[in-house]
C-alpha cells in the first residue's frame, strides 16, 4: 500500500495525454509497444470484457499485463502492446489489477494471496439476477473476504464491452466506484479518467451490491406508467372496437373491420394520451389536498400515492408519444384506400342529390377549431417532453423547470380539453352516437381531464391558496407555530417551491 501515492502521480500525469498515442499506433493500424514509462496494470481473466478492458486501456497509455490459465493460446486475442503470460506473473509487479473473472472462479486464485498482499483489486464482474437474489453479499465483498490483504475497488461493471472497445462517446461515461480506501478509490479514479469516463464516488464496499444490482435493472423507473398505458389502450380499444366495428356488424350487418389497424387505433391513442396527461397532475391535486385535511405538510403521504409522484415523468413522456402517434395516424388517414372510396361515395351522393356544395358552415368551424386547439397541445407536450431531458432540465433554474413543468403543463391539459370538446361539439347530446347505449368515447376521456382543472381552480380560491400556501411553508394546524403570510401574497406564492 506504500506504493499507491506513486501510482496515482503517474497516473494524473497520463491524464493529459490524448487517447490513443501516434506511438501506439502501426502502420497496419495494430497497436504497438507501449511505452516503458507507462503505468503498468495487471488483469487476471481473457474473456470478451477483459479483452475489451485491454484494449482501452493499451489505447489509454497503460501498460497491460494479462495472467491467463493458458497464455499461448489466447495471445492472439489481445493487443500485441499487451503482454500475456501466466497469473503468478502478471500479478508481481503491477500495484493495481483487474479481476475480471466469474464470482465461482475466485477461489482459484487464492494461491496467489502472497503475491496479492498490499495490491489494488478492481471487480468488475457482474451476478446473474439469480446469483443477487441467492448470496447476501456482493461479488466485490466476496473477493475482499477472500483476499483480506488486498484493497478491493469495485468499478467498471456497468461499461459494456463495446462501450470499451468503442470509446466512452458512443456508450454512458459514467463509471460507479465504490471501496473502504480512500485512497485506492481515488487511484482506480483517476485511471477511470485518463481512459475518457466520468468516475462516480458511491461511498464503502458496502455499496457494490448496488451497483451490482445496477445493470440488473431494466427500465425500473417505466415498469408502473408502461403497464398503465397498456391497460388503458387495451381498455380504449376494446371500448372502440364494440362501438365502431362489432355494432355496425350485428345490428345492420356491415362489415367494418377494415378499421382495426388505422381507424379505431387513430381513436384510441388520443384518449390514452389525454387520460395519461390528467393523471400526470391528478396525484397533485390528491397531494394538495391531504394536506388541506391534514393541516401540515410532515407526515407522508400513502405509499401509492408517493410511488404516483415520483412516476409522473414517465406517465408524462407516455403522453407526449401517444399524442404524436396520433399526430402521425391523422395525416396518414388521407392516404389510405377507405378515405378515398369514402371521398368518392360522398361526390356520387351529392351529384345524384342534385346538391352543387355540401358546405356546413357549424361544421367547417368546428374542424377548424378543432385542429387548431390539437396543434397548440402537441405542441406544449413537445416542450414538455424536451424540459424532461437531463440536458435541457439542467440548463435551467428552479422557477424556470417549475414553470414549465407545472404552468405550461395544465396549459397543455386546458388546451386538450378543450380539443376534445371541440371534437365532440353536440355529438354527446345525439341519441345516434349511443351504440349499444355506449356513450361516445370522448365523453368517458372528460371524466378525469374535467376533475382535475376543477380542482385546480379550487385551489385558487384565497381560503383554500392562503391556507395551503400557509401549509407549504411549515405551517401546522393545532402545532402550536404561528406563521403569518408575508404582505405580497403573490410574490410568496412564486418564490415558495417547498
């Protein structure tokens, strides 16, 4: 361990150099020698990952030695720069080396432990979900257990192999470290750096299995809204396809299932995507609320309405691309081979109907309120959309994301009530429009959209804005703090983000 502060000095010199080096590379565009002066790193395996690690880091500037069971035959898969030779060589003279093996292979390296004494090891391996769920303790706690003189780093589980062979441009920068030393945290650190990827402190070895559990997780954050957008597409077409096709063809036996892939799903998307954007502000009306009943903003809300919040992101997000697929469906509908025989039986009726225009002067507004109303939503949930991206959201200050978030999003629900209306018109006061005594589609979509802007301007009366302002501020009922709203009540309201 005496040695470490050296390693990291040499390593913070290499940090200035560029990725790959004119001296490493040859004519046939192989790697060359790496220089003698190169830090020098030790690995122990020779599969995909460890390959790939070799590679970084011989373009990187380091010095790679590789202990292989066999070397001769798997020389050919490295680097000619990287040096391949037995374990109990590669381990002797680098101070920091890779352990890039399976958990169940590193009892074979215990007879290594003397030449191990004092090293850095860096775990990269990853448990099979199965493996998490069965050892309590993770592979990085594991090999320390089995290595107790040896400083154990766990780092670079989370970088794929093409990740490595490509550069950290085409794949996530982000390298999670974690480890009881300080100070081989902070060598592994900067080799991290010097290789082009972004080290992340996450604290003592007793985080790896976290991190480990990290690349076992698929989209955990989407599991919830995705299931929930399902659900209500499946909902809403069924609901379409009773309506729309299985009407027609039992009560006058017209065939319209022609309309399954592009008409009724055209209908189903926009009432997901106007059902999703209301229950992206529902669970804070419900929030608000609670604590209107509760008198105080320090006691937890319900679990499912905690779990509600913190998915509103990805309901929202959902929204936006149901409302741009029906975007998209709506402009292909003119394509189709159904709206141009529809066209035609129009222009035949009205010849034989002797009628020279079938002009509706209601109807024609309507349309265009209505596709004018559509634009503007598509257009607010696009910013919406763009604010939620990590680049742009942290680009901007507290008021503004609130703003944006908050304000313009109620705009967005505003603006699709008022579209959907507008597509309704009267059609929900018509007896014709109740198939199977079914009210139109539209009108079930309202329900929620209309509860919460109802709501919301609740909210905005002065005895429920003052009280809940009150409350948001660390106002308690019957706790014994009194609290008095400053006298520019409006400025209050938007400096508070408690």
């Amino acid at each position: 361990m005496s040695q470490q502060p050296a390693v990291a000095t040499q390593m913070s010199g290499e940090m200035d150099k560029p990725l790959i080096s004119r001296r490493l590379v040859d004519s046939d565009g192989s790697l060359a020698e790496t220089p003698s002066e190169a830090p020098k790193v030790g690995i122990l395996g020779s599969g995909d990952f460890a390959r790939s690690l070799v590679t970084r880091l011989v373009g990187s500037g380091f010095s790679v030695v590789v202990g292989s069971r066999n070397p001769k035959r798997t020389a050919g898969l490295f680097p000619s720069a990287a040096q391949v030779t037995f374990q109990a060589e590669a381990v002797d003279s680098p101070d920091v080396i890779f352990v890039a093996m399976f958990r169940e292979h590193y009892s074979s390296l215990c007879g290594l432990s003397d030449q191990l004494a004092g090293k850095i090891l860096v775990d990269v391996s990853n448990p099979t979900e199965q493996e998490h769920l069965r050892h309590r303790e993770s592979n990085a706690e594991y090999l320390a257990s089995l290595f107790p003189a040896c400083t154990v780093v766990k780092a670079f589980n989370v970088i794929s192999a093409w990740t490595l062979q490509s550069g950290p441009r085409d794949g996530n920068r982000q390298v999670p470290i974690c480890s009881d030393h300080p100070d081989a945290k902070r060598a592994v650190s900067e080799m991290v750096q010097a290789m082009g990827f972004m080290p992340v402190d996450m604290g003592s070895l007793v985080s790896a299995r976290e991190v480990e559990a990290m690349p076992l997780r698929l989209l955990p954050g989407w599991k919830v809204p995705a299931l929930l957008a399902l659900g209500l597409f499946i909902f809403f077409y069924v609901y379409n396809f009773v309506r729309d096709v299985l009407q027609p063809y039992v009560r006058d036996g017209k065939s319209k299932f022609y309309k399954l892939p592009v008409s009724v799903v055209n209908t189903t998307l926009p009432c997901v995507a106007y059902v999703l954007l209301s229950l992206v502000y529902l669970p804070g009306v419900l929030a608000a609320a609670l604590q209107l009943r509760r008198g105080t903003k320090y006691r937890r809300f319900p679990d499912w309405l905690d779990h509600w919040l913190q998915h509103r992101k990805q309901i929202g997000l959902l929204s936006f691309f149901c409302a741009a697929l029906h975007a998209l469906y709506s402009f292909c509908l003119p394509l189709s081979r159904v709206n141009r025989y529809e066209v035609v039986n129009l222009a035949l009726k009205q010849v034989l109907a002797n009628k020279s225009h079938l002009w509706i002067e209601e109807e024609v507004w309507r349309m265009e309120i209505y596709l004018s109303l559509g634009v503007l939503a598509l257009g607010t949930l696009s910013l919406l959309a763009v604010t939620s991206l990590p680049s742009i959201a942290n680009s901007l200050n507290w008021r503004e994301f609130s703003f944006v978030q908050s304000t313009l999003g109620f705009v967005a629900l505003v603006l699709s009530t008022l579209h959907t209306l507008t597509y309704g018109w009267t059609r929900a006061f018509e007896d014709s429009h109740y198939k199977f005594y079914l009210p139109p589609t539209f009108t079930l979509t309202l329900l929620v959209p209309c509860v919460v802007i109802l709501a919301k301007g609740l909210f905005l009366l002065p005895c429920f804005s003052r009280r809940l302002s009150k409350i948001r501020r660390g106002w308690e009922k019957d706790g014994g703090v009194k609290f008095t709203l400053p006298m520019d009540h409006a400025l209050a309201q938007k400096t508070s983000h408690v």
